[in-house]
DNA sequence: AAACTATATCGTAATATTGCAATATTAAAT
DNA sequence: ATTTAATATTGCAATATTACGATATAGTTT
C-alpha cells in the first residue's frame, strides 16, 4: 500500500493528475512564475530566486521538466529553462470544459 | 527536512499550489470528473464509481473538500458533493494569465 | 591543465501521502 | 428501539516527497 493505482484510471486522467501534480508545490510555482516574469530564460538565477538550496531547486526543476511543464536545452554553461505553453494550454482546454459542463448543470 | 517551507512563498502561491496539489491524484481527477457528468450529485455512488475501497474515497473527497474544490452539503441520509465552480475558473484565470504573459515573450 | 561556474545526482533524514480494515457516527427505515 | 445505509474517522503499513550536504559532471576561463 502506499503507491497510487495509477492502472486503475484513463492514461488522460493520469496525465492530468501528474501535470496538476507537479504544479502542487509552491515552489514549483514559484518557479513557474519566475520563467513566466524573465526576458531570457537562463536557469543560473533560479537558485537565487528561490529560498531553498541548489540542489533542492534542481529536484523541482527536474519534476517540472519530467511532467512536461518546463523545457530545458543546454546552452553552454547554463541550461535554458522555459514553460512549455503547450502543457498549460492543455490544462486551460481541461478545465475551461468542465466550467463549461458545469454550466448545464442546475445541481448546487 | 521533508516538510514543505510554505513560509518562504506568498499566500498566493501556496493557495494556487494547493489547489494543484488536490487534482494530483488520478482519483481525485476521477472524482472531479463524476461530478461533472452526473445530474445530481449524490455521494453514495462516487464509491461505486471508484476501483478504491470506501475508507480511501473519503479521504480523497476530504482533500477535495478541504483545498475548496468541491462542497458539500448534507442532505439527509447522503451528502450532496458537488464542484466548487469559482476554484476551477481561479485555475483558469491564474493558466490564462501564465500564456498571455508567454506570448509577450520571444525567448524559446 | 587548473581553477571556476553551473547544474545534476546520491545518500539520507524528516515528513507526507496512499490505501485499507476496523470501527464510529448519524440519519432513515422498519 | 433496532436494524440498515451512508459516510467519516482511526490506526497502521507501504510508499513518496521534501530538503539538503556532499559529491559528481561538464563546460568556461585563465
């Protein structure tokens, strides 16, 4: 016991489910929105951005990435970090249908 | 160590986090979907509806209950869940916001 | 090449989550 | 008042997550 079902539920509610999971961490969002503010997206600064040591904010960057929220390219030194739109974008279709399901709905 | 440093984010953040943290479970999607679909909104097959035993739907339904979620309102002998609309469109406005702001960028 | 910089990985401790059986609670039906 | 039905809570084992120091890796600069 412990570890999720995950065979028990459609591949698009799991997909779903880690997406909206990766995003369950402030820090993660904290990440997200500092990708979101800056011009560039060089990946050196996260670590100053955010209260928590170098190798913690990697193992967030790493979940991110994993998910498919964040994309990273090697640019010399540094590794480019960016938000993949795409992954939000699936989350925004996900849950403008169900307000919009909800909408038909008299219940509540 | 283990636990998540909350303090070090704002109060926006960790509200976003938390209700991102809540659908990062595939049967908490599934719930959330049931809810969708259904035309009442009964409790009593929600257990039915899941492959998990009643113990573990609960506690899912309380974490749902408890990021604001979903609501609920006893209605007798069962209890009426049903979606917190405002918590899904918060959700939406917080995505919309996040590619809007890409847009007005070139970097990736 | 040696030193430096940026990032990743490993190991590990603390804590949280998941899942369920057993039990408790509460309202409805008999 | 008992029994039944629906849901919640408790206790606990298995597993996952969070955080970080130490170390590894790989590119840059000197």
């Amino acid at each position: 016991m412990g570890a999720t079902k995950t065979e028990h539920f459609t591949d698009y509610q799991n997909h779903i489910a880690i997406l909206a999971k990766a995003l369950g961490h402030p820090a993660r969002i904290a990440i997200i929105e500092y990708l979101m503010r800056v011009e560039t997206c060089i990946c050196g600064d996260i670590v100053n951005e955010l209260p928590l040591a170098q190798a913690t904010v990697s193992q967030h960057l790493k979940e991110l990435k994993n998910a498919g929220l964040i994309k990273g390219s090697i640019e010399g030194n540094t590794i480019c970090y960016c938000i993949d739109e795409k992954s939000i974008e699936k989350l925004i279709r996900y849950f403008s249908q169900i307000t919009l399901e909800l909408k038909t709905k008299s219940c509540c």
